[in-house]
RNA sequence: GCUGGCGUAGCUCAAUUGGCAGAGCACCUGUUUUGUAAACAGGCGGUUAGGGGUUCGACUCCCCUCGCUAGCUCCA
C-alpha cells in the first residue's frame, strides 16, 4: 500500500502501483467522470500515471486552468493526426499550447493548407474525436518498435522531429511519445485520458513561421486552432472573437470620423476633428493630474544633433528604430541637378525619446536637492522606425506622443517616488474603467549600458518599492529598457485582452553620462538619480485601447459629441439653438443638426455616430422651455431642462485626486 | 524585415472563360417640414494602388514597386 497526500491535507491509502485516475475513482465516480489530469507534487500529469508513496495529489478538472493547457495541447495532437490524413506528404514539427487555444507548425513538402481545408480537417477532428481513442503514453529508447513507426507517421524523413529527437538525447531526457488510434507523436504530456474530451474543437487560422523561429530556416505552415471542454465555452469564445473585430479601433475610428491612414504617410495617424478631441481631452486629463502631483510641463525639439544621440546611448542601441535627416541640395553649377543624400557637416536625428530633451533642461542651470524631486514633463511626439510588418492601427505607429516624464531625485527619493506613480497611475487607468492592472518587473538585457554595481542597485530599489507597496508582480528577466530596470503596467480591457500602457524606468546611466549634477546638503555636488516614466505609454496607442474598451461606446466626460440637439421641423430651429447655446456656454461639445431630414432620421444618425445624447426640441419643449433627451445607451427619454440635465451628467473629467502637492 | 492573403467611387462590395467598370450607403440639388434608429426623386463621383509586360483586347494573366492585412520577430 502507499500513502498520497490530498489538497485538503488528508491522507489516502492506495493499492502499490496506483494512478491517479484510480484515485479520483476512489474519492467518487463524479471525480473519476470529470478528471482530465493530474497535478502531483506540483506538477501536471497524465491521470494513468501510477503514484509514488508519499506523492501530493490534486486531481484536476475542467474548472482548472492547467486542465484547459492539456486538452488542448491533447487537441494538437488530434488536428496533426486530422492533418496528415487530409495531407501525407505533411511533416509535423511543433504543435504547443498558446494563451487562446494552440497551433501545430507543419512544414509541407508540396502543396499548402488555407482556411479552405479547414472543414476537411475539422471532419477527421471529429470522427476521431467520436471514437475516443485512448492517448497511451509510451517511453521508447529510441531504437525499438515504438520508434520506428513513429517514425514512419510522416513518411520517415522527417528531419525536424529528427532535430528535436537529437536535443532530448544531448540533454539525457527521456524520449516520451503519445499515441492515440495510429497516431503517434514525440510528446513530453501530460494529455487528457481519451480523444472523447476533444469535440469541441475549432480550427481558427494559418499563419507562416519558421523553423525554431528563425528566418533563415524552412519556412513553415502554422494551424491555429482552439479547443474547449464544453460546446457552450467554445460558443463564447468564437463569440468574443466576433465582438472584438466589431470593436476593433480601425473600424471604428473611420466609423467615427476619428483619425485615417494614408499611404503617403505609413504608420503616421492623421487625427480628424473628432479624434483630436479625444487626444486633446486625454492629455488635458493627464496635464490636471500632473499639476496636483507637483510636475511641471516642458517642451523640447523633435531634432537634436546626432552627437547628443552618440552620448545619450541611443545611437549605439537604438540606431534600427531612429529617423535620421537627410539633406537635399541644388547643384551650384546646374541648379536643375538635386544632390541627394549631402552630407551634414552636423547631421541630425529626429528624436525616438524625450530624456535627452529633459537632460538639456535639467543642465540649463544649477540644482538643489532642496528642489528634489524634480519633476519634468512632456507630451512628447516621438518618431520611431518600424519594421513595416508590425504596423497596426493606432497601436504600433512610428510617429507617438508620449506622456513623458521625468523625475529627477536622489536615491534615497526612489521608494517614496516608485510608490507615488503606482497610485497615480491606477488611478489613471480606473478613470478609464481600466480597473485590472498587472504589474511587471523587467531587469537587465542583454544589450546595455552602465555596470553591474549600478544594475544592481537599480532592480533591488525597485523590488523594495513594490514589496513595501504590497502589490504582486511578475519578474520579466533581460526585458528592461538598455540603460535601467522597468516597472510595466499591463491592463486588461473589457475583453480581458492584455495591453502594456505604463511603465517606470529608473536610470542611473543617462545622469552620468550628460554630468548630471546637483548641490547637496554637504554643500558637495552629486550626480541625481533619474527615473523616466509614462502613464498611458503613448496617448495614440491608448486612444486606441480605450476606443475597443468602450466600443466606441465613450462615456459622456469623452464623446467627442456629447449633446445633439435635433429640432422636429424648422419652425423649431431658434429654440433648438439657442438651447445648444446654452449648453455650449457650460462647457458642454454639442452640435444642432438642423438639415430637413425626418427626426427618426437624425436619432439614427446621432445614434451611429454614438453620441450620448440626443435632445429633441419641438412644440411642447418651445412653450414650455423644457428639452426632451434620449439616452444612447438604452435609448430612454425624458423631459427636462438644460440646467438639470447639466447637473446629473458628468460631462467634465472624473476628479478623484489626492491633495494638491505644490509646484517648487 | 520574412511568409501568406488582399488592393475596383469617400465607405461596403459586384463585374460569367480575358470582351461596354456597376450597386447600396455617403455627398450635392430639388420636392417635403418632419416627434425618437433610414421620406421621395434626380445628380456628382473611377488613370480598377503605381509602373512595366503578354494580348486584337487586361479589373481579370505575368513581373516589379507601394500600401493594407494575418502571423513570425520586435515594441509604447
């Protein structure tokens, strides 16, 4: 007999030789029925797996989160077998588990798979799945039977699994496989019992990849797909994928009239009225906030001398993402000729960061640590290059405005400052209804500058401040910026879909390097601390966030309209103006729509266009000074007056600020 | 940057085997003066992304460039 340890600390005895699936047997047939896998001593694994004495055991279900990685690591398995039915001359290589479902990388000889194939797949998915075919896991020592036709699934030439077999043997691992029906594949599991938990299962797209991921390998053929416990689940996902492209920004900021593309100018928004309204609204939010926190706002210039980007680091390890000038001169002789490319006796570069702008300011006079902490910021545009595959809306653009900034202080400052910025910027994001933020913490890469002591001292500052605030974070190892560690803000929208926004780096580089200095208490001058910070990340990319977080859909405080007043025929159009008048005068974004289009008309209109609210004026509003308003969101009326309305509705931005902090 | 897909009016999309470039919405004009998600009629709108080629003839087939897009890689 041997002994297993329980999640709720109670013991079990079992038969020499047990597994877990005899265990969840044991403790009731609706366990045995809803197992899928095991989780022992911390690890997940098969539920046939026998138990040692003394193993800790949970047995895993569908509620599980661990439970969902193996059926569809599992739901690989069973698209790769689907596929090469569908497919002989396929060869599999990798087929993993990824956030939404998993993919299975194929590399084909001849031939390629699209979406068309999709249903044929998904039919083999399906019977295979009907027959609930055990996955049998069997160890091999890569010489017996088991092997060999392994090796034959994919026609026996198969050179990457060949590769990837070759990595198990030079580390001494064991060489695993899993079989289902005839199917067999090189697996380390775990994997569901049987392919009867695979019915719900959706190929969603291909995609190309390369081999390891590298670009000078074979070029390879991705099938995504995703896999659920149950029908209703995977109805909710595809579901959610739906309502996610119906909220996509692009589609609705031309929906909305809020910002375009063109061609001559990639990857650069241009903002319509409506939109600058946004973006303005978005930064005057932030410059109210950082007045209360003692910031003082800076402007510097889009081009600096290339030689500041020399001493600034940048050039050596931002060279790839920088815009540099370029001269265009006539020809002295022949003023038709251009001479392109001239070169600059003092060439200049258009600036992918606002630091050495504010490094420029700090040194334009004498400091104090009585001023301490100094605190400059900037709506800073930056330009960034991009490798043009990566562009993408308003998330990924090469030209941003940043809400830059950055605090200048001594080291002893850093804990107090580190634990300012992470309530201001919860606060931000909860404005926004942005209320799930996850924080990380990212250290050293591979590329940087500054020495070990200076690193060092720069991360463990940062852990101090966030264990003293008591938040969990994640460590990102070799993620932080090149000359400091990082805090990143990661938030979760509506569709609990992940985005980077803000984000706190702390340098001690950049201050030494531009001879920082400041008057101490000893009278002895000091090299200041710097740390470099932004709360939306770039107002564009956030614009974005918010416009998919809201549907398009923005609270009253962001419409770019917030009031439109519709009056039910011309004779009407007096009252209806100076109604929006009124409103106009408090403050408030409205517009009259007074073309001779039918009331029922302009409600769509306005209802299109998302406005929050709609006041219709007529014969009763008139006489009786009265205006009758209708909600965009559940299209509800009521009759009421312009001060009234203007007192129930928040059309001015939310106001949670701590205490005002004085400016030095 | 790499791989695949795509590019027709401001937008969404048609155009049979390579055979006269078209519709709805938007816009403009007129009629209509309207009560909570679409009144009616007419009109304007195109170098079919750009360039080259094949062909009697190219939106359609081929090549190059640009852009968009899904991923890969990278990032705010």
């Amino acid at each position: 007999m041997i002994q297993v340890k329980l999640p709720d600390g109670s013991a079990r005895a079992l038969e020499e030789g047990a597994s877990a699936a005899d265990l969840a047997a044991q403790i009731g047939s609706g366990l045995a029925k809803a197992a899928v896998a095991a989780k022992v001593n911390g690890a997940v694994r098969d539920l046939a797996l026998p138990l040692r004495d003394g193993d800790e055991v949970s047995i895993l279900t569908k509620k599980d989160p661990e439970a969902l990685e193996v059926l569809r690591h599992s739901a690989a398995h069973l698209m790769a077998d689907a596929i090469l039915r569908v497919f002989p001359q396929a060869e599999l290589t990798i087929g993993p588990v990824v956030e939404d479902g998993f993919y299975y990388d194929i590399h084909m000889k001849d031939g390629k798979i699209t979406p068309e194939d999709f249903p044929k797949i998904e039919d083999e998915m399906k019977r295979i799945a009907q027959e609930g075919l055990p996955f049998q896991r069997c160890v091999s020592d890569g010489k017996d039977e088991i092997f060999a036709r392994y090796r034959a699934i994919d026609g026996g030439q198969n050179k990457f699994k060949a590769e990837l077999i070759e990595g198990i043997a030079e580390r001494g691992e064991e060489l695993s496989f899993y079989k289902h029906g005839e199917f067999i594949d090189l697996c380390r599991g775990p994997h569901v019992p049987s392919t009867a938990f695979l019915k719900n299962v959706k190929l969603t797209k291909v995609a190309g990849a390369y081999w390891r991921g590298d670009a000078t390998r074979e070029q390879l053929v991705r099938v995504y797909g995703t896999a659920f416990f149950t029908k209703e689940e995977l109805k909710d996902y595809l579901h959610a994928l739906e309502e996610a492209k119906k909220r996509d920004h692009r589609v609705l900021g031309e929906k909305l009239e809020l910002f375009t593309f063109s061609e001559d100018a990639p990857g650069f928004p241009f903002f319509q009225p409506k939109g600058a309204t946004l973006f303005n609204l978005l930064a005057e939010y932030m410059r109210g906030l950082l007045r209360r926190r003692g910031y003082q706002e800076v402007k510097t210039p889009l081009i600096l001398s290339e030689s500041l980007w020399h001493r600034s680091g940048h050039y050596d390890n931002y060279l790839e993402n920088m815009f540099f000038t370029k001269l265009k001169l006539r020809d002295d002789e022949d003023p038709e000729q251009i001479n392109d490319n001239v070169v600059e006796d003092r060439p200049m570069a258009v600036k992918p960061m606002n630091c050495p702008g504010h490094l420029m300011i700090y040194k334009s006079r004498q400091h104090s640590h009585n001023e301490f902490p100094l605190r400059f910021a900037e709506m800073g545009l930056v330009h960034r290059r991009e490798l043009s595959g990566v562009r993408h809306g308003l998330f990924r653009v090469q030209a941003f405005t940043q809400d830059d900034a950055h605090h200048f202080c001594t080291p002893e400052q850093i804990g107090d400052e580190v634990k300012m910025l992470i309530d201001f910027f919860e606060e931000v994001y909860a404005a926004f209804d942005l209320g799930d933020v996850r924080i990380e913490l990212s250290t050293r890469p591979a590329k940087s500058i500054g020495s070990d002591e200076m690193w060092e001292k720069a991360e463990s500052a940062l852990k101090q401040a966030l264990d003293e605030k008591g938040i969990p974070y994640q460590v990102n190892p070799g993620d932080g910026a090149f000359y400091g560690p990082k805090i990143d803000f990661h938030i979760r929208d509506v569709l609990k879909r992940s985005w980077q926004c803000g984000t706190i780096q702390l340098d001690f580089s950049m201050p030494e390097r531009f001879g920082l200095t400041y008057v101490g208490a000893d009278g002895e001058r000091h090299t200041p601390v710097m740390i470099h910070r932004a709360c939306y990340g770039s107002l564009e990319r956030f614009l974005g966030i918010i416009i998919e977080n809201y549907a398009g859909n923005f609270p009253a405080w962001l419409a770019p309209v917030q009031v439109m007043v519709i009056p039910v025929g011309e004779k009407f159009d007096a009252y209806a103006k100076r109604v929006a008048e009124e409103l106009l005068d408090a403050g408030v974004r409205v517009e009259t729509n007074l073309s001779d289009d039918r009331v029922g008309y302009k409600i769509r209109d306005a209802s299109l266009k998302k406005v929050p609210y709609v006041v219709v004026v007529g014969e009763k509003e008139q006489s009786s000074g009265t205006i009758n308003v209708r909600h965009r969101d559940d299209g509800s009326q009521r009759e009421t007056t312009v001060p009234e309305l203007l007192a129930t509705v928040n059309f001015a931005p939310p106001k949670r600020s701590p205490p005002a902090v004085a400016a030095e």
